[in-house]
C-alpha cells in the first residue's frame, strides 16, 4: 500500500486524518478504547431518535429494527473487548527480550469505507468498530440524501469520534487517493483498481431441503431468511432445492408459516406506512412456463420453478418472494448448485451424514447446516478470509491489519544457508547429511500392507478354496443321489 503522506494533494479535505495516520495516534489502545467509550456513550444518548430513523427509511418492524440496532452495540462490545493494555505490551517488548514476534500486526493505515445501503446502521458500526480496534484511521463514505438515518449517522458519528483519526466523506475521491488507503467496500459487485475489501454482494445463497431434515425447522428458518428485512438481505435463499419425495409437506409448512410472518402488523407507531412494491417477480412468474404461484399477497409470494432453465434459477432476488425446485436427490442438487459457479452460502437441511455431504460439495463461501443463523441476515455479506471464518463479528481486526513480523533468532534454514554459502561440504554438517539421506519409511501396519507377491498368495489361495469348495459340494451332491 502506497504512503498515506503522498496523498494530501489528492484530497485536502482530508488533511488531519492522514496526519494523525502518519503520526501513528491509532497504534496506543489506551486511545483506541476511549473512542470505543465515547462511540457506545453517543449512540446510547441518541438510540431513541436511531431507532425512529432506521424504522422511517427501511419500513422495517418493531423487532428488525431492535435487532438492528442490538447487533450493532454487540459489534462494539465484541471489539472493545478485544482490546488489552497489557497484551499489547507484552507484544510490543518481544523483540527487547529477545524473542521472536511472528504474529506482529499492525493497522493498514487510513480505512475508507463504503457502507451498504441495506440496514445501514448496523453496517457502519460492524466495519467502523473492527477498522478502530485493529488501529487505523477511517473515513466513512454518507452522501448527503434524504435519508434520515445518515443524516443522523453523519451527527452522531463526527460528535463522538477524534476528527484527527475519523472524519465523514460525502463524495467519493479519486482513485489515486483510494489507492493509499485500504478501501472495504460492502456495495460492491466488481473487482477494483485499488486495494479493496468487496463483499462478493453478487453471489447467491441456496438451501438444499433433503427428506432426511427436519421439514418443521428448515419452513420456519427459510421463510424467516427469506422475507425478514423486506427481503432485500444477501443471505435470504434465492432459490430452495426440495427432495420431490417431501415436496408436498414442505409446501404445506411454508404456506403455514407464511401466513403467521406476515399476518401481523409489527410496524412502531412512530413508523411511515409500508408502500407496497409492486413485484417485478410476480409478473416474471406468470409469464413463465413450468413456473406456478403457491401463495401470495402484496409484494410477497411463495412459488414454484419447474423449468431449470428459467432466469429465476440464476437470479439475486431482494424481494420477498420464496422459489422452490423440486429434485430427485442430494447429488441432483448439488450438480444444480455448481454449475452456476460459486454462492455467498448454502442452508442444507438433512441428516448430518447427509449434510456432510451437501456441504462439502457446493462450492460456497460458508455453508450452514440445519438452521439459518438470523443474525447474518442484517448487514453485507462477510469478506472472506483466508484462512478462518469470524462468527462472533461480522469483521476481525485482521480484515484491517498487515503482518509486520519481527525476527530475532536465526532459523534452521538460516543456518543451512549460511554453512552452504561458507563453502561446508554434505558431509562435514549432520543437518546437511540428514537433507540428502532418504526420506523415513511409511508407517503402516504390516497388516495392512499387499504388495505384489502378496497379492499373488491370497490369489491363489481364494482359487485353491473355491476349487475345493466345488469339489467337496459335487462329492455331496452324488452322494445323495447314490442313497
């Protein structure tokens, strides 16, 4: 990553943030946990007005909207809490002990963050809070809308946190500026010219329902993910792939808890009226052959695909609206599933052998079995890491860190290359000795092991019994006849 310190001339606005960067005011925790402090201090003394604006500009219920605003606080709990004065130092004076710090980490620098429009409240707080435990500077990208919660947002944010490590962006700056900073992008759906954490947003989410599963629990989680928060989350199944054996019972539960998820009227009193949208599906549904509605009312729908060359088969829905499709088996689906290339996630619902199978064989960036975790449905898709999944957050400290080792002692190749390079021959060092001898044998039980002579005995021992057994039985057979 480019200097931040050549980045001025790009975006004078920015000017404080990129000195506190190269000032390294991020690197103290005892800072980075005051600004928790006067985050959470903030967002509390202003939760009422948060809630009211989250409720107006999604439509979203009393209880979505709770759940919104919870999982934010817990996002800034959980990353606080990550936070220790004296681990820190323990780290920080390795190196002055003589000891190796393999694991050293620090901030990237400047975090530039592009927030997701569907709940956005929640996914500003994820991205904010792990971007400011893991030590960096960060600018938050609000345009300026008619949005009452990042008007909102824009306030409380800039009054609680230091405007020499946060400041608010309500347009986007060129590309030579993005490219000194580590840019998390949740809107995005293409790779970009500069260093970027993209949720992969295009990627869809299925779920497989075997006849194995528990049909109760699969109905009550996939209508759940599917119509909660408008539809619109990432992670509501695009499409469900049901056993034809279960279809019918399946169909039956979902009409069932489809009725009692949207029957009621959860809205808050200080909430707009829902506009119904009109349903670009529906009509793309009636049109379609081998395409049939189970149930519907306004703007959401349960129906089913029969024709596997449909459109809808490959589409990212945000609506409300569940497809199933019928298939003859585990391996039917899971052919269906990879030939449309990689998924953001699959529920499989099925007996754990069953699952097992399932899971490993779609090619998804997570796969849940038997439930749907509720909690994904709020906020943008989870950048992958490489090496481990983070359930307890959306994001870990090292979605915003580089590895910066530092190394004390001298390694065992160390010492091979500088014994080669001071011209010691194979057989003057054991450890050079012990490279060029063969490799150990294979410890297998002898039991276990056929070769080709082997082979040859059981052979011709299995001919020499089944000989004998033909023999023995022809013998048996004319004696019977004799008597």
């Amino acid at each position: 990553m480019a200097s931040a310190s050549n980045s001025q001339s790009h975006a004078p606005q920015f000017s404080a943030v990129i000195a506190g960067n190269i000032d390294g005011r991020t690197d103290n925790v005892r800072y980075r946990q005051r600004q928790f402090h006067r985050l959470q201090a903030s967002i509390l003394t202003h939760l009422t007005e948060l809630r009211e604006a989250i409720s107006q500009d999604s439509g979203h219920s009393v209880e979505e909207v709770q759940t919104e605003v919870c999982l934010a606080l817990k996002e800034i709990r959980s990353h606080y809490s990550s936070l220790s004065l004296e681990k820190s130092v323990q780290v920080e004076y390795r190196v002055a002990r003589g000891e190796d710090n393999l694991d050293r980490k620090t901030g990237a620098g400047i975090v530039y963050i592009i927030p997701s429009a569907h709940t956005i409240f929640y996914s500003v707080i994820a991205a904010l809070s792990a971007a400011l435990a893991a030590g960096n500077c960060i600018i938050l990208e609000l345009p300026k809308t008619t949005s009452r919660i990042t008007a909102l947002l824009r306030s409380v944010l800039a009054g609680a946190l230091d405007s020499d490590t946060f400041t608010i962006s309500e347009s986007r700056p060129d590309a030579a500026f993005l490219s000194t900073t580590l840019v998390l992008d949740q809107q995005s759906e293409c790779p970009a010219t500069y260093p970027t954490l993209g949720s992969p947003n295009a990627l869809r989410t299925v779920a497989v329902v075997d006849r194995t599963a528990n049909l109760q629990e699969a109905a009550v989680d996939l209508v759940q993910a599917r119509f909660a928060f408008d539809g619109r989350s990432p992670y509501a199944p695009d499409v469900v792939f049901v056993n034809q054996f279960c279809m019918q019972p399946f169909v039956e539960l979902v009409i069932k808890h489809a009725a009692k998820h949207l029957g009621g009227d959860n809205r808050g009193a200080n909430s707009l009226a829902k506009r119904p949208r009109k349903s670009s599906l529906l009509d793309q549904i009636g049109s379609e052959e081998g395409a049939k509605v189970i149930v519907s009312g306004t703007g959401w729908g349960v129906a089913l695909l029969q024709d596997r060359d449909s459109p809808l088969m490959r589409a990212k829905l945000s609506e409300k609206w569940l497809l199933l499709h019928p298939v003859s088996s585990l391996d039917d689906a899971i052919n269906i599933c990879n030939a449309s290339g990689t998924h953001a996630a699959t529920y499989t619902f099925a007996a754990p052998a069953a699952a097992k199978y399932v899971s490993e064989s779609i090619d998804a960036h997570t796969a849940w079995i038997s439930h749907v975790p509720y909690d994904v449905l709020v906020g943008p898709v989870v950048v992958p890491l490489s090496d481990r999944v983070n359930l307890p957050t959306r994001y870990t400290t090292e979605h915003f860190q580089v590895s910066r080792p530092q190394v004390v002692n001298r390694t065992t190749n160390t010492a091979i290359a500088k014994a080669l390079l001071e011209g010691k021959s194979v057989q003057s060092d054991r450890t050079l000795q012990e490279i060029f001898s063969p490799l150990p044998d294979i410890q297998q039980r002898p039991g276990h092991k056929i070769g080709y002579f082997e082979q040859g005995i059981i052979t011709g021992g299995l001919i020499t019994l089944t000989s004998l057994i033909t023999i023995v039985s022809a013998a048996g057979y004319w004696a019977l006849r004799m008597r």
